[in-house]
C-alpha cells in the first residue's frame, strides 16, 4: 500500500525529476570537465533556462505568445542591481535611488528575492490591463511593455544610469547556484500546470469560449500565470545581473526576447519538457558552430568556418527544426515515464495537449 | 498653426513609411496568418541591393546608380525573388504550422539574412547619398516643406492606389481577397493556394523594395538592422488597425506615426526622450479599448 503510494508520487513527479536529475548530471559531468570557459557557457545556460522555463509557464500554459517577459528579466536584474552593488558607488550615480537602496548594501537571496518581487508587482498591474486581450493583440500589448520598459530604463537616469551602466554587481552566480534556481523555476511551473489553475488556463488556451461559458475566470487565471512567471523571469534577471556583473538597458530587448522565444519554440512550447530540451538544444547548436568557427584541427590542417557562420547556421539550424517538428522537438509531450509494463493500467493523468492553441 | 502643419506633414511622411511596411506585413498575415518578422529583412536587403557589395566603410553605388525607370524594377525584382525563394524554402512546408511556429520561423529567416548580410557588406552602418537634390524645400504658402516628404507621401499614395486597383478590378485580386476573406472556402472555389500566396509574398515584396528605397533617401545610411524598427513599427500599426485588414494596415500606419510625430513636438522637454515610453502606452490604451483593432477584419471575428 505505502509501496504503492510512492510509485504513484514518483510518478506524478517523474517529469520534473527526471529533468531534474538529467540536469545535475550535465552540470556534474561539465562543471567538472570543462574549463571556466564551459562553466560561464554553462551558468549563462542555466540561466536562460530560468527565464525560458518562467516564460513557458506563461506561454505554454495561457498559450498567449509574450514578448514582454524580458521586460520582468530588466526588472529584476536592476532591482537586484541595485541591492547589491557598492552603495559608494550608488550615491554617486543613482542619486534617484529610495534611501534604503541608496545606503544599504543586501544579501544576494534577498536581493533575488527582492528582483523577483518587483517584476511580480509590475506584472500584477500591467497583467491586470494586458490580460483582457487575447490573441496577437495581446502578444503586441506585452511587446508595448517591453518597448516601455525599454524606454524607461534606458532614460531614466537617475535610477537606472540611463545608457551608461550599472557596475560593481558582485558575481556569485555560478553553475550551481543557477541550477538551484532551474531546480526552483521547474517545481513551480510543474505545480502550477497541474493545479486547479492550471487547468482552467489550459482550458481558456484550447477553448476560450468553452472555458468561459465553464465559468472560468479568463482573465484570473492568466493574471495568477503572469505574475508568478514574472516572478521567476524577475529572479532569472537578478541572477543575471550577478553573473555579468555589469547591467546595461540593451542586453534587454529584442535578442534575448526571440533567442528565449526560439529556445521555447524550439524545444515545444506546451511542456516543461520542451522548455528544457530547447534550452539544451540551442545552446549546443551555437557552442557547436562557435567551435567550429574558431577552427577544429584535423591532421595539421585547421579548419574553420568563415566569421559570422555561426549566427547564420543557427538560424537555419532553427528553421530546420521548425520545419521537421513544427511541433517542438518533444512535441510538447513531458518526459514519458519509462517504467510502463504491458498490460498496466494506466495512471489518471490527463493527456497532454500536443499543440496550443493561437 | 504653421508649426502643426509642418508637424502634421512629417507625420504623413513617417506614416508613409509604416503604411507600406504594414500592407507588407498585413497582406501576408490575411492570406496566411503568418505574422512576418522578416519583412524588416526584406526591406534591408532591398536598401543594400543599391550598393556594391564589400566591406568598405563608403558604399559605391551599384543599382543605386542608375536612372530610376531602371532602378525601381530591378531592386523590386530583387526583392521579390527574395520573398518568393522564402515562401518556397521555408513558408511553404509550413502551411499547417501554429502562429507561434510560423513567427518564430520567419524570426529565425531574417535573422538568416540579417546575419549575410553583415558577412557580406560589414558591420559598420554605409553612408548612400540618394536623391539628396530631393532634399531641397518647397515653399508652400508660409510652409516649407522637403521634397522628399512630398515624393514619399506620393509614391505611398500612387502605391495605394495601384493596389487598391490590382485588388479590386483584376480576377487575380478578387482571388487574393477571397483567399483572404476564407482560406479554406476560396480554394474550394478553384483558386490555387500556392498561387495566390506567391502573388501575396511578390507584391509585398515590391511593397518591401519601395519602402527601402524612400526609406534610405530619407536617412541616407545603410546598417544591416535598419529595417528592424521600420518593421515593428509596421507591425504595431497592422494590429492597432486591425490584423487582416489591408485598410487597417494603413490606418494604423499613418496613427502610429502622426502619434510619434506629434508627441515628439508637443511632449514636454523634460518628458521627450521618454517618447517611445508614451506611444507604447498609447498602443496598449487602443488596444484595451479596441482589441480586434481600428478596422475590424470580418474573417478574423470567432464564430461561436
């Protein structure tokens, strides 16, 4: 009976610890192998994979495509920022900093905490106009708020430096510390796609009408999805800010909103599962072409790609994928629990949607 | 009084330039439901099509050069070839693909030619001297005004119009709206798909050829991310007019400017360089207030 009940848990939560245990062994085996090189590749992945992760439980779930959640990464990342760097240096330049950021210097947890805080709080109020929309008018409203974010943060001097940037953040963010926010990022968007929420949501995604007439409260439902992805994306920035160590406006903005959009898309965009292999993939592809644009050796000769292969490669690497797995790599299945012996009856979950709907 | 009619012309002129970009971008999206972000692309590649490619800092004109009856053709040919080898490489296999797939894959496709095009032709942004003799102004009454602003609002008008003609009095434009109208429905009626899509994609790639053209006149540099703000501007405009409506498109485009343009003049000192801030604000204010857009597209609305 106990035995049982155990199985059953372990396989309820196979999905996220199977991701889980897969991830420490890759940061095990290449934290230990690689050089520091690899480590700042791996930590700048791990990373992404916060935010990625954080966006899917937006995205995948509501199946609204969100622009905006680089937006709730900026955030973050200056609210941290401002926690934690040299207040010597803060008196100086952010002269328009509260007085309990200006003279206070805060703990890295806090100042995450505080990063993820903040871009809720944002998220809370924009969420609460933004969500209203459906469809494409409310994937252009999120990139409203990244263009507004933008504008703000870039312009804003006195709290922000404007163009110029933030310094002296400390770098405490390494493989480890990153993974254990992956870790944190993939209980939370695991618990809420299966929670009474979760499931309303997924249920406005495939059917707004159907939903609605089943008293479900759209625009609930999407505004608890935003804000505690926001929270997560906020917690991704703040970390980072404290893996860059500096912070400027730009490394916001559209890049890193479609290479984060591409790694979803590419990966499948309706599952924990596709979110992490994304991740995974692309940043293979990219170290991969990097190598080879720096030349691989082969019998004395070298050989390399001409420069600027690499970003062309991606991009037809990318629309490859798209175009033999339109649906994502893992087609926007969870990780398939591997134990199955014939004849077994099956659990109750609920299947997977394969596609979101628009 | 003078001053707002100066400001309202800069405005039809930047306006202009979003509304060709967003019959681009919202022809594409009618037929097809592909929200294309390589339109940007296009029209950048169109600009650099006027040059020799190299890596030099100053660009020497090589289409660029020519008389305009010759240049316009061959630049718009240039681009067309260039949209239909996209449909036909990438947009085709994915007809039944997602909103979200076919985004990110035309992301992934500009990406593609933005990234050549910097292999090719360098980094740093070219200065292009053209047609700089339009620079010279035209007095009208008190009001003096750019040539260029009136040679942009123009062709945008002459573009228009012959669009407008090709869309409503030839079959092969009447097919274009059905398809529009209902996908599925037109080519039940015997319109063939992949005909009426190549049509959508060359026309909008003459509309990509000429925007690059008033577009480098007017600023008179070439970067390989010009058309990258041209495009989300553009965007922005087709869904604030109303995605899928060809009129929208340009309603939107010409709102999209005469908001930049005006809140850049009347907007306090202080407040001006948080521009952009305040005309996202705007797009999300129209937005709430009208989410299916400015102009409603009839195929667009759920039937329940």
């Amino acid at each position: 009976m106990n035995d049982g009940r155990l199985m059953r848990f372990a396989r309820e939560w196979w999905p996220v610890v199977s991701l889980g245990l897969g991830l420490v062994l890759i940061v095990g085996v290449v934290g230990q192998l690689g050089g520091d090189q690899t480590r700042v590749t791996l930590t700048e992945m791990l990373i992404r994979m916060v935010v990625v992760i954080a966006t899917y439980l937006f995205i995948g779930n509501s199946g609204i495509l969100s622009f905006g959640h680089v937006g709730f990464m900026c955030i973050g990342a200056y609210a941290a920022g401002w926690a934690t760097c040299n207040p010597a240096w803060k008196q100086l330049m952010l002269t328009g900093l509260p007085v309990f950021l200006r003279e206070e210097e805060y703990p890295f947890l806090l100042a995450v905490a505080g990063g993820g805080a903040l871009a809720a709080l944002v998220a809370l109020i924009v969420g609460f106009a933004i969500m209203r929309l459906s469809g494409i008018a409310a994937s252009i409203a999120t990139f409203a708020f990244l263009a507004i974010v933008n504008s703000v943060y870039s312009n804003w001097d006195s709290v922000t430096a404007g163009t110029s940037s933030i310094i002296g953040i400390p770098q405490v963010v390494g493989p480890w510390e990153a993974l254990a926010f992956v870790l944190l990022s993939m209980v939370v968007a695991f618990v809420f796609q299966k929670s009474r929420y979760g499931l309303m949501l997924k249920a406005s995604r495939d059917d707004e009408v159907a939903a609605k007439a089943s008293a479900v409260d759209i625009v609930k439902v999407r505004l608890i999805a935003f804000v505690a992805s926001a929270f997560l994306v906020g917690m991704g920035g703040a970390l980072y800010g404290h893996f860059l160590g500096v912070l400027t406006v730009d490394i916001f903005y559209m890049g890193l909103t479609f290479i984060t959009l591409s790694m979803l898309v590419v990966g499948g965009i309706g599952s924990l599962f596709g979110a992490v292999v994304g991740v995974l993939a692309v940043t293979l592809v990219v170290e991969v072409l990097r190598a080879c644009e720096a030349g691989i050796t082969v019998g004395g000769t070298k050989i390399a790609l001409p420069q600027g292969a690499q970003e062309i490669g991606l991009g037809v690497i990318m629309v490859l994928i798209l175009l033999f797995r339109p649906a994502g790599l893992t087609r926007s299945r969870e990780v398939p629990w591997p134990f199955v012996r014939r004849g077994a009856k099956p659990a109750g979950e609920p299947a997977e949607q394969a596609q979101p709907a628009e | 009084m003078i001053g707002f009619l100066q400001n309202l012309i800069d405005a039809l002129s930047l306006g202009s330039l979003y509304a060709l970009a967003g019959l681009g971008i919202g022809l594409l999206f009618g037929i097809l439901r592909l929200t294309n972000f390589a339109h940007g692309d296009f029209i950048t590649f169109g600009a650099y099509a006027l040059i020799v490619p190299s890596l030099d800092v100053m660009a020497t004109k090589f289409i660029g050069g020519w008389p305009w009856y010759l240049m316009l053709p061959v630049v718009a040919a240039l681009v067309v070839v260039m949209a239909l080898l996209s449909d036909l490489l990438v947009f085709r296999k994915l007809r039944q693909a997602s909103a979200p797939t076919l985004m990110i894959a035309s992301f992934a496709l500009g990406y593609i030619i933005q990234n050549t095009i910097l292999m090719v032709y360098g980094a740093r942004p070219k200065a292009i001297d053209m047609w700089s003799n339009l620079q010279q102004q035209v007095t009208i009454g008190e009001l003096r005004v750019p040539q260029l602003q009136l040679v942009t609002i123009g062709a945008t008008v002459v573009l228009m119009v012959g669009l407008s003609l090709f869309l409503g009095r030839t079959s092969y434009g009447v097919q274009m709206r059905a398809a529009a109208e209902d996908f599925r429905m037109a080519r039940y009626l015997g319109i063939k798909a992949n005909f009426v899509i190549g049509l959508a994609f060359a026309i909008s790639g003459v509309l990509a050829a000429m925007t690059a053209l008033l577009f480098v006149s007017q600023t008179g540099t070439l970067s390989h991310m010009m058309g990258v703000p041209l495009m989300l501007f553009a965007f922005i405009a087709t869904v604030i007019g109303g995605m899928g409506s060809l009129v929208g498109a340009v309603v939107g485009g010409f709102a999209v400017g005469f908001v930049s343009v005006m809140l850049q003049a009347y907007l306090p000192e202080d407040l001006r360089s948080f521009r952009d801030a305040f005309v996202f604000t705007v797009v999300i204010v129209v937005l709430l207030f009208r989410p299916s857009g400015l102009i409603r597209a009839k195929a667009l609305v759920q039937r329940v």
